[in-house]
C-alpha cells in the first residue's frame, strides 16, 4: 500500500519537472527541444536499443553497454587499487599520517583535469580513460577501507592475537569480514563516482558511449539527443546504486 | 595431562605503568603471585584497581613495564595457545557460526589434524557446554549468556593448561551467572586446568576458587590479602553455602574490600593477621 502511494508520489513529482521542462522549452528557452520534440527525434534511439547504424549512431541501450563496459573496468581498477591501500592506511598510523594530505588533495581534483594528463601519459583515449576513472572514483573506497580497518572492535583483534592467528588467517578469518561493510559503502560510493566520469571521459576521448554521442550530438547540434543523454545517465546511475544498495544489505544481513 | 610434572604459574614483582596526557600512571606495581598446578585462583578487588591489566599480562595481550609471568621456567613472550582466555564480552566473529567459531580455535591447537577431525572435535566441545543444536546458529541469534558457553567452549578446544577468565560473567543476569559457574565448575573438575579468574563478585569468588588473591585499590596496586578457601569439594550451591567457614570467609573479604583495601594500598602489609582463618598475609 504504502510501496504504492510512493511510487504514485515519484509519479506526480516527475510528471512536474516533465512539465516544467515543456514550459521553459516554449517560452525562455526556445532551442530547448519539447519532451514531445525529444520523444519523436530519439524514439529510434529507444525503440531499437540495440541497433548499430554506425559508430557513433547506435541504439541508446548499446551506447550505455559501451560505457558501462568501460566504467566497469575503470571501476574494478578503482577497487584493485583502493581496497589494499585502504587497508594499508587503516593498518599503519604512520602511513596514513604520511598520505592522508596527499588524498585530501587528490580527491577534488576533477576529471576534466586528470583527463589531459592520462592522454600525455597513454597516448592512447581508452586507457586515458580508465586512468581518469579510476583516479576518481577510488577515493570513497579507500577511505571507507581505512575507517572500516580502524574501527574493528578491540575484541576481535584481541581472539585474533590470542588464537596467534597467522597474519594470513588474521586478515581472511577478522579484518577482512569485519571491514568488508564499509568496504561495500566505498564500493557503492565509487561506483557512482565512476558513472560521474564517464561523460567526461568519453566526451573529451571522442569514444562511443552515452558520453561520446552526447557529445557528438552537441557537436551536430541535435540537442534533443543530449537530453536523451542526460535521461539515460541518470537513469543508469539510479539502476546501479540501487544494484549496490541491494548487494550492500544482502552483505549486511549476512 | 601430567600435572605432577608442571611447575607453578609465577608473576613476578609484575609493575604496569600506561602513558597517558597527564603524565605515567603506574596502575599495579610490585604484583607477585604464585598459582599452582591445578589450582583455581580467583583475582578479587574493586574495580579500576588493575585486575585486566594482571591477566591482559598474563595472557600475552599486554606486556609488563616491570616484572613478568613465568611460565614452565621460561618468561612468556606474547600470547601462548597453552594459555586460553575467556573475555568479559563474548567476543565471538559474528560472520561465524558457534561451530565456527570454536572450530576456528581448534585448528589453531591442532593444526595436524584433518578438516573432518578438526570439525568433529569442535562439535565435542560444544556438547560438552551443552550447545550441540546451537552449532549452525550465528552469535547474534543466541542469548548473552549462550554466547559466553560458546566462548568458554573455544577456550576449552584448545585444551590449554591454564585458563585465565576476565569478569567472563559479570554482564549476565543472576540465573545465567550461576548456571555458567556451575559449568565451569564442572569442566573444571573433569581435568583441574590451572586457573586465574578475575571477577568482582565475592561469591562468585567464594564459590568457585581453591584461592582469593585480592588486590588494593589503584594506583599502584598490589597484592593485599590472599585467603585460601577451604570449602569441601565438590561444591554445589546448596552445599557450600551453607557450609560455616562460608561466612567467616565472606566477612573476611568484605572486611577487606570494605576497610584495608585503601590502607594496604598506602600503608603497606604490617600488621594484619587473623590467627583463626586460614588468611594469608603477604
Ligand atoms: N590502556 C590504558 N591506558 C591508560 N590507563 C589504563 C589503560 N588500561 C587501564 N588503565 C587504567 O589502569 C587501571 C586499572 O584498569 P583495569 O586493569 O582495567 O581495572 P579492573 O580490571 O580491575 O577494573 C584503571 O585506573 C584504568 O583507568
Ligand atoms: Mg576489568
């Protein structure tokens, strides 16, 4: 009853900035296309998902494959990367007094700046690209490791240290199960992270993808395909959060 | 076990100072203590007087600023298997089931054996706490006081020659708290491991221990007062309280906790004996 009432409310909600939208593409802002005008310039977008007409002209779900694809892998470097220094930094005071500035600072930079600076290092747009996301989005996970290392009960390392667990047995058999919900939390956040880069990522290396064609189409000024775009980030975004939440309570339950 | 061969478990002159913002704060100094093979010895003083920190030592958790714990004529050096301990909370894995988590125990005491063997002798020791239909159950669908037999269970699976206790039921209700003694008495008789258990319950005390070591109030805190307890054993609650020393014993304690404990911490031992109980004055 009550799932109803709140899926009715995001109904209504979304039915008003639909709306609003209708209304400022008729009067200020006239190269703002219509959702009508949207609707019928992308329908062969959404209709046929999966086609490939071209490069850089194939159906809206293929484009998403391509650049969840191309997350997934910037993503998975992300967690290679993060998880064990997470736990390195959660691990030694030393270190993470030594890199906790040097993180500090890392993590606002923006991927428009990291971007330049993989090509210089690549030479290439695709690895240019993974560089970006995964320097971006691994921020969460590291951080999240550390506090989840820092705040495993003093209990738990003391049957760890009596039972002289093995180091090995000590991280598979204590950290590691208790750090793993907030390793989830980081997991969860970079993701996000990750889906947030992409359209630069893609934009700025002229690759196929949601960001790729947004761009392209900006560049043709096709506009109602950049909202099409726009609809398709987010909607993506929301489907792989809820994916995360959804593997983070199972975790939790556990 | 061949008890007749083991030498006595030694703290010797054990003296523990922790750093902290307000200078060095030396919480027990001068701490000796001699238990015996086989022999139940109960830590009893207020709390804060530094009755963890003795046995964190004793169990390798913690290490001494002075002195240190001897045991078979060599100092210990960190944590030991032969020395298995029971915290005041549980403290089981909770990603482990209660099988798992002994089972963890006894591959550690007993890494040659097979997996199959491993597994079929921590089912025994929870048995043997009574818990056989609680083996696949996580710790926290199980009660405060189940959770405790588990530990005890785990302690017991490494089959260690001295057990050492820290308040292990202080946070259970009254009913619990005599059903687990009584437990512990039991496994206890079946093979008189060498035990020192903190507690600041003087029944508990009382009823479970060959001897009371209680210690003065912090800081600096010592040994002020060992009392041997003669009731008859095998004890059972109705038996033992009833029994007259039981009393006399009790008073003796509480006359302790009440009154000497600030005085030996300051004073030093003189002068106190009592010819008619079997007190010990070190
Ligand atoms: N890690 C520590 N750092 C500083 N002081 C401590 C630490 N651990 C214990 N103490 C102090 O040492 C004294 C004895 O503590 P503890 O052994 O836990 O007492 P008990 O177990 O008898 O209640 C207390 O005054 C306590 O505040
Ligand atoms: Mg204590």
């Amino acid at each position: 009853m009550n799932l109803l009432k709140n899926f009715a409310l995001s109904l209504v909600g979304a039915t008003l900035v639909v709306g609003l939208w209708a209304l400022v593409s008729t009067t200020i802002s006239k190269d703002l296309p219509s959702p009508i005008k949207t609707w019928t310039e992308s329908k062969v977008y959404i209709l046929q998902p999966f086609d490939k007409r071209g490069e850089m002209d194939q159906g809206i779900l293929r484009m998403a494959a391509y650049s969840l694809y191309r997350v997934a892998k910037g993503f998975l470097l992300a967690i290679l990367i993060g998880t064990p220094l997470g736990f390195l930094l959660g691990n030694s005071l030393l270190l993470s007094k030594m890199f906790d500035p040097v993180i500090q600072i890392l993590r606002p930079i923006s991927p428009l700046a990291w971007l330049p600076l993989g090509l210089i290092l690549f030479r290439q747009s695709e690895p240019a690209a993974l560089f970006t996301i995964a320097l971006c989005s691994m921020w969460p996970t590291v951080i999240n490791t550390m506090q989840g290392v820092r705040s495993i009960p003093q209990d738990y390392l003391n049957v760890a240290t009596v039972l002289r667990l093995s180091p090995w047995r000590r991280f598979t058999k204590v950290l590691l199960p208790a750090t793993l919900p907030y390793m989830f939390t980081g997991y969860r956040l970079s993701l996000g992270l990750a889906w947030l880069v992409i359209v630069a990522a893609e934009m700025l290396t002229g690759t196929p993808g949601v960001g790729g064609f947004l761009w392209q189409e900006y560049n043709s000024l096709i506009y109602s395909h950049i909202l099409l775009c726009i609809l398709t980030i987010g909607l993506v975004g929301f489907a792989l959060d809820r994916l995360m939440g959804i593997a983070e309570t199972r975790l939790r339950a556990a | 076990m061949t008890m007749t061969t083991q030498r006595p478990l030694e703290i010797t002159s054990l003296t523990k100072v922790f750093p902290t913002p307000s200078g060095p704060h030396v919480a027990v100094k001068d701490f000796r203590a001699l238990i015996q093979p086989g022999e139940f010895v109960s830590l009893l003083g207020h709390s804060g007087c530094g009755k963890s920190t003795v046995l964190a030592i004793v169990a390798g958790l913690s290490s001494a600023s002075e002195g240190g714990v001897i045991v078979d004529g060599k100092e210990i050096e960190g944590p030991g298997l032969e020395r298995a301990l029971v915290f005041q909370t549980p403290s089981l894995l909770p990603w482990m089931t209660a099988l798992d988590n002994v089972l963890l125990a006894v591959s550690q005491a007993h890494p040659a054996l097979g997996h199959r063997e491993q597994k079929a002798m921590a089912s025994k020791y929870l048995d043997m706490v009574g818990l056989t239909e609680y083996a696949n159950q996580r710790p926290t669908e199980l009660s405060q006081g189940t959770q405790q037999r588990v530990a005890i269970a785990r302690a017991f699976s490494l089959e260690p020659r001295f057990l050492l206790l820290d308040e292990p039921f202080g946070a259970l209700d009254s009913i619990t708290r005599r059903e687990l003694q009584d437990l512990l008495l039991d496994l206890w008789e079946q093979d008189r491991k060498t035990v020192l258990m903190v507690t600041h319950d003087v029944d508990e005390a009382l009823y479970l221990s060959d001897r009371i070591i209680l210690m003065t109030d912090g800081p600096e805190s010592r040994v002020g007062l060992e009392l041997e307890i003669t009731l008859p054993r095998p004890r059972s609650a109705e038996g033992s309280l009833d029994h007259p020393d039981y009393f006399r014993l009790r008073r003796e304690v509480l006359q302790f906790l009440e009154h000497h404990s600030k005085q030996f911490s300051s004073g030093g031992h003189a002068g106190h004996s009592n010819k008619k109980s079997s007190a010990v004055v070190v």
